[in-house]
C-alpha cells in the first residue's frame, strides 16, 4: 500500500523525497524506482520530509515508528505532518497525536478502504481523523490518493468508523464463503450460484471482490486473512468496551483466528473458504 501511495505522488508531481520499511532491499527498490532516498533510519525520513505517511501492520509497529527514545519519526518532527493510513485501535490513533504535540508535530489518521490497485490508481476511500487545520493542510495532496475522502472528527473516531467497515465486510466475506461452500457441496453450479447472487439480495461488494477467487482458489494476497483476525479483534474490543453482544462478528473473528492458526493468514481473506468448502481443508 505504502509503495503505491508514493508511486501515485510521485505521477502527480509530488517530490517523494524518502522512504523507509523494515525490509531495507524493499525501500532500496522503491526508492531506486520514484527517484526517493531509501532510509536507514526512521528520524532521516523525518529529516527529509514535511508530510509523511505510515503504513504499518499493527499497534505495536506504529506504537514503535512513534517511540519516544531512540529512533523514531518522532526526531526532529517539529512542524512536520503524519498521516497515519494503518487499521489500528482508535486509542493508538490517539496516542500517536499525543506524542506528535508534545514535539510539535501533528498527527493525522487517514484510514484506508479498498486495496493496492486503488492505492495505485488515487482511488482510495479516505477516512481521515484528527486536527481539522492538519487535515486542512494536506487536503490537496490526500485528494490527488482518494476518489473519496471524508472527514470524520477528532483522533480516534476515523478508527471507529473503520473498524465498523472492515468488521460488517469480514461477516460478508465468512457468510459469502459458506454460501458458497453449501452450493459446492449441493452439487449446484457455483458460476450460476454467483450470477443469482448478484441480481438478488445476497449481492455484496465482497461477491464482487471475492466470490470468483473463492470458486477458483485463487487466493493471492490483496488483504490477508491475518489482517482480517486483527481487525475483526479490534471490532471486538470496542463492542466489549461498549457493553455489546454482537455474536455475528464474534463467530467471524473465530473464523479468521481458526484461518490463521491453521498457516492460512498470508492467503487474502477470501481464503477463508477454504475452511467451508467441503475437502478443502482439514
């Protein structure tokens, strides 16, 4: 996502200036290919740019590129601005503002929908949380990514709403493989299946996305079924936090922690049909 994201900055005119990862060979190819310096350190990208842009995997990642000892974005930061594009827990959106102020940086967070061509193509759906005059900002360069973006409030409540997303598309994508899985072990023909699926009210945006890879085992990776069980457990805390009961994400989530504890997390989330399609999978 990150590559892609400054492959289409670097096409509208942007000067990319730095890029790190932690898999130095990957940021070394990167960089070689949008003309960009690859980093050693998290504090040189913080040198080198005014604007920059984390995608990281988890809390504890971004928790670790915003320490605040030793290396981290954090250095130097003074008047910089971070957008934040990882799905995380809101407080850790919250957090990561707080750091950002006590340095005098500010600190966004641009929650991704859609996937890697999107992020390629500027046509990401943007959910963009925090100060108001940040957002402001950078609403010119977040425009030339998105084909939509949204404003949704103070750090932490872009997270909500994602977490929202990311949770009711994860029971669409289980509900859809067992659908899917039924019809295979019904003998019915899973092309007609699907084409009846999409004119009636079983029709989803993952059918679209999904449906054909699930029939056809083709399960390269665009959002993994490892990031799937995180988000679904971060959908899961906030409920348990509200007092909710919501027994549909729950037994989605189990079904992405079965998925992962069975080797299949690097598959993309539509391989959670291999556990519904009948011998597919143990």
């Amino acid at each position: 996502m990150g590559g892609n994201m400054a492959r289409r900055l670097k096409d509208c005119g942007y000067a990319v200036t730095a890029v790190y990862d932690a898999h130095a060979a990957t940021a070394r190819e990167l960089a070689a290919e949008i003309g960009a310096e690859p980093c050693k350190t998290l504090a040189q990208v913080t040198s080198r740019a005014d604007l920059i842009f984390t995608v990281v995997t988890d809390d504890a990642a971004q928790l670790a590129v915003f320490a605040e000892s030793g290396d981290s974005l954090l250095h130097g930061a003074r008047g910089k601005i971070f957008a934040n594009c990882a799905t995380l827990t809101p407080k850790v959106h919250v957090e990561v503002e707080r750091r950002a102020r006590l340095v005098g940086a500010q600190s966004l967070e641009c929650c991704m929908a859609s996937s890697i061509p999107q992020a390629r193509s500027g046509k990401l759906y943007l959910m963009c949380g925090g100060d108001r005059t940040a957002f402001e900002r950078v609403l010119a360069v977040l425009e030339k990514l998105s084909s939509t973006l949204c404003y949704i409030g103070p750090a932490g409540s872009a997270a909500q709403v994602k977490a929202l997303v990311n949770m009711v598309m994860n029971c669409n994508t289980a509900a859809l493989a067992e659908g899917l899985g039924l019809g295979q072990a019904l003998g019915l023909d899973l092309d007609m299946v699907r084409e009846v699926f999409a004119q009636t009210g079983a029709n989803s945006q993952v059918l679209k996305t999904d449906g054909e890879d699930m029939q056809n085992r083709a399960h390269d990776c665009y959002f993994s079924g490892a990031h799937a069980a995180k988000d679904s457990g971060i959908a899961h805390r906030l409920a348990q936090d509200c007092g909710l009961r919501l027994p549909l994400a729950q037994a989605t989530k189990e079904q992405y922690d079965r998925m992962v504890a069975l080797g299949l997390g690097g598959l993309d989330k539509s391989g959670i049909a291999e556990l519904t399609f009948k011998g597919r999978h143990a």
